[in-house]
C-alpha cells in the first residue's frame, strides 16, 4: 500500500510589481513513499520541499496535479485525522504550559477525554520533557519547542507523520532522541516523512530518500544505491610533504600535518599515486577505501545539475 502519492504536483508564484512573473516554487513533481517506510526529503534550503509539505498538508493550493495520503485525496477531512504534522517553524501559545498545548491538540485532534491525560503524559516522555510539563512555552528553548512540536505532531497516534526540519534548533543529545523517536515510529508501522538538510541524519535512519533541487527533483532511492553511483575513492596515508604536487595533480585532494599527508584519490587512479610515492622514495602508511556517503552523492549530484544549467544557458 502507497501511503503518500504526487501527481504532476506544482506549485508557482507571481512575483513582482508591475510586471509581473511566474516563478516555479515546484516543478511537477511524480512521487510515491510505500506505508511504514522512512522517508527523507532532501535538498539545500529553498529547494522547495517545505513548499511540498505545504501542499500535502493542503495549507497551499497546488497550480497543478493532484496528491493522495493513505488512499484519500488531500483535501479528505477523514485523512487529516490520520496524520501528524511538525511545521519548520512552529508557532504555539506562549502562555500556555507544555501539558495545556498538547491537551488542546488533543482536544482538536478528537481524542477522547478518557485518554486526553495518558496520551499528553506519553508524548512529552516520548520527546523527553516530562519534566517541564508544567513550564509556559515562552519559558522554554528553542530546542525545547522543537520537541513540543514533535509531541503535538505524535500525539493522536496518526498512521503518517510528516516533520519538516525536525532536528531545527537541537543539541546533538536532542538530535538524538529524535532519531530515536523516528525510528521508533517505523517500528511501530507508521510511515514518517520528513525533510531536512542534515544529510547524516537522513542517511542514519531512511529507508530511501529523495534529493530536491530548485523545485525539481533530481533522483530518488535507496541510499546504498544513491552512494553506489558516486565515485569510488580511496584514502592513502604517508609520510613527506614533496609527494603533494604529484598527487595534486592525478586529481588527489591532500591534507598536510608536519610530514604526514593523508590523499583522498579516485580509485582509479590508485596504482599511479602508488607507484609516484615509490619513484619518491616516500614511506606509505595506509590504503584504506573511502565509503561514499549520501553527502557526496548530493554535493556531486547538484554540481551535476548546475553544470548542465550553465551549458543550457551558453547555448
């Protein structure tokens, strides 16, 4: 079963004064995330993937295409209820407590009064702060904020949750929790949607993952099949600085400490540094292949893209 579907989805915006254009917030977008899967929506800041929850969450019109949650289209009142939404930047009740907003959301979200307490006391231990249950929101953090969002976006135990930057503002221990949190919510057979630009995160915890460009996207998968394309390289560490210029120049990026250079090379490229630090007489420490990361797809991916811009334009 699809839980999120797009169709030619887009969005555009007039802007200007006098005369005015169209500027495409998302170009037609063709996506499909399977129920319980984890799935990252990647890309620099104004790519457009808060543009995309905006329209998911039916808080924009779309200019163009259609999407479907859980089988129901956007606009269904019977999907709303199934789903959870944590904004990039929430904005809450400053005088209001932790507990109090979240009694509030659960009152929207049509959880019964028998249940309102038990479920406000499991999403603020679920998010890790039981503690300032009590405090008024304009008292809290940034980061404290965050995970009240979190909790308001868990709270109904909604079958979809989508989080939009949900690491914004967080310490590494709250980043954390909040990995944990999203895993466990897949365990528990939800599916979780989220954008961000924290591309370790996405690589710690999607199922797969689509990468976003100017409104356009530009590949989707599997992470170990989106790192596989990218460029095998390898690490060569060893000793004498005068074997910088040569690996320069088969393409090495070299990092010199006193007489120790560590080289990331392309693996094809291996047996020629080798075979230069021998003719120099150089001490090899190690040769150690360099995993590709989703950070190198992405960064090669829209060096890609931009490339192909620049050649479009000149012609």
């Amino acid at each position: 079963m699809l839980a999120i579907e797009t169709f030619a989805l887009e969005k555009s915006y007039s802007v200007g004064f006098w005369r005015k254009r169209r500027v495409a917030g998302l170009k037609p977008l063709n996506l499909s995330v399977e129920a319980g899967e984890v799935f990252g929506y990647l890309g620099p800041n104004g790519a457009g993937k808060t543009t995309t929850l905006k329209l998911l969450m039916g808080l924009i019109f779309p200019s163009g295409g259609s999407a479907r949650i859980l089988e129901m289209a956007i606009a269904d009142p019977r999907m709303k209820s199934q789903i959870g939404f944590l904004p990039e930047q929430p904005f809450f009740y400053d005088y209001l407590t932790a507990a109090e907003l979240l009694d509030y959301y659960a009152r929207l979200s049509g959880v019964p009064a028998r249940e309102r307490t038990k479920r406000v006391q499991t999403a603020l231990a679920r998010v890790g702060i039981s503690q300032s249950a009590r405090t008024q929101l304009r008292k809290l953090s940034k980061g404290m904020l965050q995970r009240v969002g979190i909790a308001q976006a868990v709270l109904h135990d909604p079958k979809v949750v989508f989080l939009d930057e949900p690491m914004s503002g967080l310490d590494p221990l709250g980043r954390r929790e909040v990995r944990d949190l999203i895993q466990s919510l897949k365990e528990e057979g939800k599916t979780v949607f989220f954008s961000t630009h924290i591309l370790s995160d996405a690589e710690a915890l999607c199922d797969r993952v689509a990468i976003l460009h100017k409104g356009e996207l530009r590949g989707v998968g599997a992470v170990n099949e989106l790192t596989a394309r990218t460029e095998s390289k390898v690490e060569i560490l060893f000793q004498g600085v005068q074997g910088v210029t040569l690996l320069s120049a088969l393409g090495a990026e070299c990092h010199a400490t006193g007489e120790m250079v560590r080289a990331i090379i392309p693996e094809n490229r291996q047996d020629e540094a080798l075979e230069a630090l021998r003719r120099l007489g150089l001490r090899l420490i190690s040769l150690t292949p360099v995993r590709a990361t989703l950070e190198d797809y992405f960064i090669e991916r829209l060096k890609k893209d931009e490339k192909a811009e620049k050649v479009e334009v000149g012609r």
